[in-house]
C-alpha cells in the first residue's frame, strides 16, 4: 500500500476576472506585463518549480512570434477565435477550448482573429 504524503502546504489562489454569483466577468484590457517577442501582455498568477498559470491577453489581429522555451503548460481559450501551429499541424482556437503543450521544447505561433 502506497502512502499519502501528508506534508503542509499552503495552496496557491489567484483572483483573474470577476464573478458575480452567476456570471463570469473577463476583461479585454491590456495585461500588467509585455511579452517578449509578442504582441500579447499577460498577468502571473501562480507558480510552483517551472510550472505556473498566467492570464494572456490578444487584442485582434496580435499573436506571439515562433518560439521555444523550457517547460509544459496548459492553455485555455477564454475569448476570440484563432489558431496555433504546433509541431508544423494549424489548430483552430476558440473559447471553450483547452490544450497541452507537452514537449520539453517546442515552437509555437498564434494569431488572434478576432477579440470580443
């Protein structure tokens, strides 16, 4: 029998739109922090080792230039319709949507076509 690691840790939150019991509010404005080499901005939220969650924000018709960098992340469309080229194959993006960059290094590029 395995087991369970009972060490104290203290869990991670963070506040990234605004819910007023029924619904969800998500701004279009402009984020905290310039990426680099994107048009994007973006706020951190939480982080532990090389994995963290971070709000990113396009305007229409940004995107993010080919890159690679260390370390998987999980993506979720909240707003617009887009697409993103991983490994050479163009995924459609849209709200509702989640997907896994899962490869050590990888290139990706995105473009926004639209932000409501």
């Amino acid at each position: 029998m395995s087991e369970i690691n009972r060490e104290s840790h203290q869990l991670q939150t963070a506040s990234w739109a605004d819910f007023d019991g029924e619904n969800l509010q998500i701004y279009d404005k402009e984020r905290e922090i310039q990426m680099i080499n994107s048009d994007g901005t973006g706020t951190p939220l939480l982080k532990s080792g090389e994995f963290g969650a971070d709000v990113i924000r396009f305007g229409a018709g940004e995107g993010v230039a080919e890159h690679t960098h260390i370390g998987k992340h999980v993506l979720f469309v909240l707003k617009g319709q887009g697409f993103l080229t991983y490994d050479g194959v163009k995924n459609d993006l849209y709200p509702g949507l989640g997907y896994l960059v899962e490869v050590k290094y990888h290139m990706l590029s995105m473009q926004v076509k639209m932000m409501h």
